[in-house]
C-alpha cells in the first residue's frame, strides 16, 4: 500500500515545497548520470523531479518516470508532458494491463530519495532487484542509494523533526516526523502535515528498511547484479561504516 503523503492529492501537492530542487546534494548527483544516459527510467519517481529538470537542462532521450501513486504523477504530468508518466511499480510493470514489466529497455534506472528503502520484505527486495536486473539494457547501470543503519538516521526523528516551508499559494506548511517504532531493521515513524487554512493536519505513516551495506551486497549479487562502486556521501567519499549513506552503482553480472 502507498504511504498517504504520496497517495492524497493535497499531501502530493505538497512534495515540492518540502523536497525543492537541490535541498539534497544527491540532486546534482543523479542528474550528471541521467543527463550521460539516453535511456533512463525513475522508480519511485514521484513528482518526477528529476527527470523535469533533465528535460529543462536539454536531455533529449527517453525518460521514463514510475510511481505506484497516481497523484504524485499527476504533479509531474501538470508541469511536463514529454515524459513518459508511468503508474506501476518495478516488478509488476505499468498497472491497468498497460503492459508487462519492463525488459533491456534502459541505460540507466535510478532510485532517489531513499526510495529503495520501501522493500520491507526480502520476497519484495528479491523480485525488485531481479525486475531492474531484467529492465537493464547490456552495459547499463542501476543506481540507487540507502540510509546506513550504522548511522543511526532514524534518530532525528525523535522526539521529532519540524520542517516549515512556504507551502502552495504561499501558505505557510509545516511537517512534523516523530519516530514510533524501531523494530530488528524496519524503522517505522510518522509525518504530520499543517497547512494554513485546512481543517487539521493530515498523518502518514511509513515504515523502511536500513539494511547494511553486507546485506545489500548479498541481494544484488543474488539478482545478477554487480557492485561497480558503492559511496558514503553524495561527494563520492568512501563508504565506511558510519556513513550517512550507502550509495550503490551496479552492473548486470
């Protein structure tokens, strides 16, 4: 099931004010790999950041933007048509009978904001993994990043973390994280969003897993899929075991 800030229109709404263009430095990171690749697919696209400012910057390729929440497409679609909005997920491939899962169609398939943490299931990770191996053309590069459990991130969200912002129509938008469970490596925690003139504030509840990077290995070799570099920062310093995050670029073994 879809989180409810990705699946209630009003939330999704509010993705961009939180999560603006270079708020991360992962931003400029993904988006020198997407601009060198011709054929690219997002996986839990959402707005479809990314492969927008692609499009404005001059990419000329295939871009391809898949999300399992049809309102967070809706925002992307709302600024952008010449990208290929896709409702479904990795390993089903478009929903509605829209077609089958996607097969050596893709320089490049990317996996920002910690999206790859919402596999909370080795049968889910599994599937998934073995879907990008299938979807990635010969040569072709998957890359993705993770919280590193050694890190503790989990952490900032208690008691909470406050984050306000000038939300749509300038209204002021605040969103409150506080953690609630923390359960072997699935971390469940919870966002309330405010926005001035609503009624109250809208929760959402979602759960990750932080695997480690012994782990993750484990399930990419697994899935046919080789560590060509693997990062702690979005600098590309070395990945130790601390580190913020586990940033990976694999290749089809």
């Amino acid at each position: 099931m879809v989180d409810r800030h990705f699946s209630l229109p009003d939330l999704a709404d509010l993705y961009d004010h939180f999560n603006f263009w270079r708020c991360s430095p992962q931003d400029d990171f993904y988006l020198d790999l997407v601009m060198d690749a011709h054929s690219v697919l997002d996986v839990g696209c959402g707005t479809g950041k990314l492969q927008r400012v692609a499009r404005e910057r001059g990419h000329t390729g295939r871009l391809v933007g898949l999300d399992p929440a049809d309102a967070m497409l809706e925002v992307g679609r709302r600024d952008r048509d010449d990208i290929e909005w896709t409702l479904g997920d990795l390993a089903s491939g478009p929903y509605g009978g829209g077609g089958a899962p996607f097969d050596g169609e893709f320089d490049l398939i990317v996996m920002s904001g910690h999206a790859f943490q919402v596999f909370t299931t080795d049968d889910e990770l599994r599937a998934n993994l073995a879907a990008a191996r299938r979807a990635l053309r010969a040569g072709g590069r998957f890359v993705f990043e993770t919280r590193n459990p050694g890190a503790r991130g989990w952490q900032a969200w208690y008691p909470e973390q406050v984050r306000t912002v000038d939300g749509p129509g300038g209204r002021r938008a605040t969103c409150v994280d506080r953690l609630r469970e923390v359960a072997g490596d699935l971390v469940t925690f919870t966002s309330d969003y405010s926005v001035e003139g609503w009624d109250g504030p809208r929760r959402s509840r979602s759960t990750l897993r932080f695997l480690d990077a012994a782990a993750l290995n484990g399930f990419l070799g697994a899935a046919g899929l080789r560590v060509s570099a693997q990062y702690g920062y979005w600098d590309r310093s070395p990945l130790t075991g601390t580190s913020e995050e586990i940033i990976t670029c694999a290749r089809p073994a």
